[in-house]
C-alpha cells in the first residue's frame, strides 16, 4: 500500500463506483426549488419502481397508521413530507449501491440490520431530547459505517488483516484501521458523505463519531450518534452506559430511563424499517 493513500484519497479514486443514482439528485433539487409541487415529484419517483414500491409501503405502514390506504405517489409524497422523503430516496439508493462487496469480508444482511438499528436509536434518541428534523439522525445513523464497505471493496487485503484480529468494540476496531491503513472508516464515511454533498451535520457526525467532542459544529449530532452507536453495541450496552458522564447527559438532555425507553422502542421500529428499506430479506 503506498503511504500517500488517504481516505479522501481512496473516495477520489472511487467517485463513480460510488455514485449514486440521478433520480435521488434530481428529487433533492426539487424538493429545495418551491416550484415543484408534490405531483411533480411524484411523478419524478414513478419512474423508479422500486423507490415507488418502498415509498407507498412507508406510508401504508403502522407508523402512519391510516386506514384508508394511499395508492398514488403523489399522495403518499404529501403524507411523508419532505424530510422523510429525502431520507427515504437516499436510504434506498445507498442500500442498492453497495452490492459487490466480498462475502468473506463482511455479510451484508447483517451490515443492514446493525446499520438500520443504529439509525433508529439515533432518531428515537434525538426525539428524546426535543431535537429539531431528528430526521437526519436517522440518516447519520444509517450511513456511518458506510465508510467500511468502500475500504472492503478497495483494499481487501487488507481488510482481512484488520478483521483477523479480535477487537472488542468500535473503538479497538478504528485503533487497528489506523495502524494498518492510516485512517479508519469513520474518516472514510465522512468525505464519502461530503463527495455526495450531504448536510455538514451528516458528514461531521460520521467523521467524529468516536471522539465527539472534536466536532467542530455539530456537537451534539455527533454526540448523539456516539450515543447510539454504543448503545447499539448489545455486548458493552451495560458497560457503556455506567460510564457516562452527567455532563454527556445533560448536553444531550437525556437521563438512563430516557434511553432504556428508546431500546424497549427500537427493536420494534428497526424491524419495520429493515421490511421496507430492504424487502425480501428477512431478520435472523
């Protein structure tokens, strides 16, 4: 490996292979531009039958609860709102991106489920603390180890030499891609999140999610999602949560009830979301 290699360097040399599909762009444009109404999207979604397919299952789902059920996609558009449109069309094109990635190195399946959990305790965790457009903790949650399955595809080798040692959390893992690679999954995530233009908050949170004190804007972002990162950790769960500060917890204005009633809901929620985000699979 040659020692000029860096994580932004590594997504340079990976933009197209990366990329994601036109029509999540194209949806992001619209939605920011007040011209386009709610059939206009629609319409832009329709020609994505699986996007279409994901979309009218969310909204006919026991979060919404509505009796009568939505069949059009313009309607369904002005159920969801925007926020969770756009989460929705980046979850489903990250999810159908990632698709060739050595089955020796990781299973993806359970990539998903671990990556979906994590995304809803971060979301339920930030409604928990009166967070505005928690939302995006979803999406930061979904994604943060995104930045594992671009070092699985492009540097296997050594990817087998990291995976072959036995670590015991998150944080020994990042520790050991940094003695091999010189960067962890964590940097990686990040400029991926920045190449395709993500809010900041996103971005930062996913670079920062180890150490989040080091965030320079979105503290509490990257606060929460080392939060729910941990929490999602079964293994060191009790551990984790002896070790919090009382100042951790006031900033995040949570206590331990709150958060234990945030994993009784998520188990629940995960489930729901894994069936729409990913459908055909099955939890083990």
């Amino acid at each position: 490996m040659t020692k000029s290699l860096t994580a932004k360097s590594l997504i340079e040399d990976s933009v197209k292979l990366y990329s994601l599909p036109d029509i999540y762009f194209q949806i992001r444009e619209m939605v920011r531009d007040p011209r386009y109404t709610a059939i206009d999207i629609g319409r832009v979604i329709t020609k994505d039958p699986a996007l279409s397919m994901r979309l009218l299952k969310i909204v006919n789902s026991s979060f919404y609860g509505f009796q009568a059920k939505i069949d059009t996609i313009s309607r369904a558009v002005t159920i969801i709102g925007i926020e969770e449109l756009q989460s929705l069309a980046l979850a489903t094109s990250v999810v159908d991106t990632f698709d060739n990635i050595p089955d020796d190195l990781i299973n993806m399946t359970d990539f998903w489920i671990q990556s979906i959990h994590c995304a809803v305790i971060a979301k339920l965790l930030a409604k928990k603390a009166a967070v505005l457009h928690c939302e995006r903790l979803f999406l930061t949650g979904l994604l943060h180890d995104i930045g594992a399955l671009v070092i699985y595809t492009k540097l296997p080798d050594q990817s087998r030499q990291i995976l072959k040692n036995n670590f015991q959390n998150k944080r020994q893992l990042a520790n050991l891609e940094r003695q091999v690679l010189g960067f962890t999954r964590a940097d990686v995530g990040g400029e991926l999140a920045e190449s395709w233009k993500l809010p900041e908050s996103i971005s930062e949170a996913i670079r920062y999610q180890m150490h989040p004190e080091r965030a320079l804007i979105h503290k509490l972002d990257a606060h929460l999602l080392y939060l729910a990162i941990n929490l999602n950790e079964s293994k060191t769960r009790d551990e984790f949560l002896s070790t919090l500060s009382s100042s951790t917890l006031s900033i995040l204005r949570l206590n331990e009830a709150k958060i234990k009633q945030v994993m009784a809901a998520a188990v629940d929620e995960a489930n729901a979301t894994f069936d729409i985000l990913a459908p055909g699979k099955q939890f083990h």
